[in-house]
C-alpha cells in the first residue's frame, strides 16, 4: 500500500475528471465495511445524487447514480448535504431561486445504504413554495449526536432573520 498504509499521492491518479454540473454539496460517509468511503454529490438542477467508492486501492470513477426526489421536481441549487452518524440517512437543504411554481425551499430526508452507495426514499419535510412573501430559504442542516434530533438553518427573505430550528426525527412525517 501507499506510504505503508498512510496514503499518498500518486501523480497519474490525480487530478482525473470525474463529472461535471455538480452542485455545492459534497458529502464523504463511510462504507459499511468500515474500511472504505463514499464521497456522494448532488447534480445541479438534476435528480441524481453520485455516489463515488474510495477503497485502499484508490477511487472507482464509475459511480452510483441515484434517482432522487422526482415528484417533487426539487433540484437542490444551493444548501448543505450532510449525513447521520449511522451513515443510513443524508439530509438536504435545498434551495432553488430560478423556477417558479415549484417548490422552492426546504429539508429533504433521504435513506442511504452504505454498502451499496444507493440513495432513496426521499421525503420532505419541511417546504416552502415559491412566491410566499416572506420568502423562507433553508441553507444548513445537520443531526444531533444521537441522530434522533435535525437542526436546519432558515431565514426570511425580507426579515433578514436567521433561526435555528431543532426537530425530533422520530415525530416528523412528510409533506406533501
């Protein structure tokens, strides 16, 4: 292995293209193996999350693709992506200013399953459409040590007003 199981850099192997039109969300868990990694990344303005394996040996360029949130015609421009301890949830801030008449800002929930890079099960659970004055915009999120606790970011477009928000996983249930 690479400097005796530490990792290096191996000059041919770096820089490679992988995709392109990503959005701002990157996100690294581990593989149920509890050896390798995920590094997961939205599309911009696409259903699809990728899911890219990182073992001893390197990274696999040909990823998981994930079809994701489909009815909800919510394509996640700008926000933060983030996953619970467990690794088997990722939660998504989505904010999306360009089309109107959709739904424009939110918290997305999504299953994972760390063995095989999959992403599924999309669920709302908080949502905001477009042309609602004041105009809500969700950014940040992230899960409570435990996992049972979602503390998401929102803001006010003419308030200007940041909170803080904290819900209970286990007494959510979706929008529509």
């Amino acid at each position: 292995s690479l400097d005796n199981g530490n990792g290096d850099i191996v000059a041919s192997k770096k820089n490679i293209y992988l995709t392109d039109s990503l959005g701002e969300k990157i996100l690294g868990v581990r593989h149920n193996n509890g050896r390798d990694y995920w590094v997961i990344v939205r599309k911009h303005r696409k259903n699809e999350m990728y899911a890219y394996l990182i073992t001893p040996e390197g990274l696999n360029i040909s990823p998981v693709v994930s079809l994701v949130n489909n009815s909800y015609n919510f394509f996640g421009d700008v926000g933060q992506m983030v996953s619970n301890h467990q690794g088997n949830k990722i939660a998504e801030a989505v904010s999306n200013t360009s089309f109107s008449g959709t739904l424009s800002s939110g918290i997305i929930v999504y299953d994972f399953d760390a063995s095989s890079g999959i992403v599924s099960n999309a669920t709302i659970y908080q949502s905001v459409a477009s042309g609602v004055t004041p105009f809500s915009f969700f950014y940040a999120c992230a899960f409570s040590p435990d996992d049972q606790q979602l503390y998401f970011g929102k803001t006010y477009s003419t308030q200007f007003d940041y909170q803080i928000l904290q819900h209970d996983m286990s007494l959510w249930t979706p929008t529509a």
